[in-house]
C-alpha cells in the first residue's frame, strides 16, 4: 500500500474517480478541505477550502457539487463556487455526510444528528431546485 497524500487530516472521506480529469478526490470533512490526487504525475494537490464538506459528485460538465454544512449545496466549476442551495431549514446545526450520485442525476444526501433532531435523508433532484426530504434517521 503507497501512501498518496499526509495532509494530516481529520476525517479524509468520500474519494471519488473524475474520469474526465484522471484525478482522484477526496474532502477532510470538518477542515472543509478537497483534494486531487493525479496518479499519472503523482501529484497531490488542495484544490479547494470552505467551510465543511461532507460529499461531493461530480456533475456532466466536470463541475463538482458539494454538499456542505447547514444544508448548503454548491458547484464548484473552474475555481469558481456558485450557491445552489444557501441552507435547509432545520440543518441550521447540522451538515452533509455522504452523497451518491443515481444513474438518472439526481443526489442521495444525508446528514448528521444534531442536538435531539437526528440525521436526515433527502433527495436532490437534477434540475437542482427541488430537495426533499425522505425521511428522518437516528444514528
């Protein structure tokens, strides 16, 4: 095993293949970090840094949409952020913590507990407006 990358983080999470790019990526979650690794250059790189990060996809364009704290969901495309969702009610305490991508585009999203409110599930669909709530989770 070839360590790849020592950024001393506190919770590496969520490596995902860009195959457009040919980099691996990957976030430190609390420190909001994402990271490439390009395996041809064996290069290790910070791309990125903004509040926390709990998962990423990658959209067709080869923008990345991040799902971050208190609901918020952005693409980051060409070293620009835009804001497709600023929060969800309810998430104020709360962040992402893992995402999947479904064949059709749309994003499996949960996040964590919180206090007494437990984690979430929801939806995002891929015109990107509608985000539904699933159902409610305990941890």
């Amino acid at each position: 095993m070839d360590l790849v990358a020592n950024y001393q983080c506190v919770t590496d999470e969520g490596p995902l293949w860009h195959p457009d790019k040919g980099v691996l990526y990957w976030v430190d979650i609390p420190n909001g970090c994402l990271y490439n690794y390009d395996p041809q250059n064996k290069v290790t790189k910070k791309k990125f840094q903004s509040g926390q990060i709990g998962g990423f996809t990658i959209q067709e364009d080869g923008g990345l949409l991040l799902f971050m704290e208190k609901g918020a969901v952005k693409i980051l495309k060409d070293g620009n952020l835009s804001t497709i969702l600023e929060s969800i009610e309810g998430e104020e305490h709360s962040r992402f913590n893992d995402v999947i991508a479904t064949p059709d585009g749309s994003v499996f999203c949960g996040t964590m507990p919180s206090g007494n409110k437990p984690g979430s599930l929801y939806k995002l669909d891929r015109d990107s407006k509608n985000l539904i709530n699933d159902r409610r989770c305990r941890h």
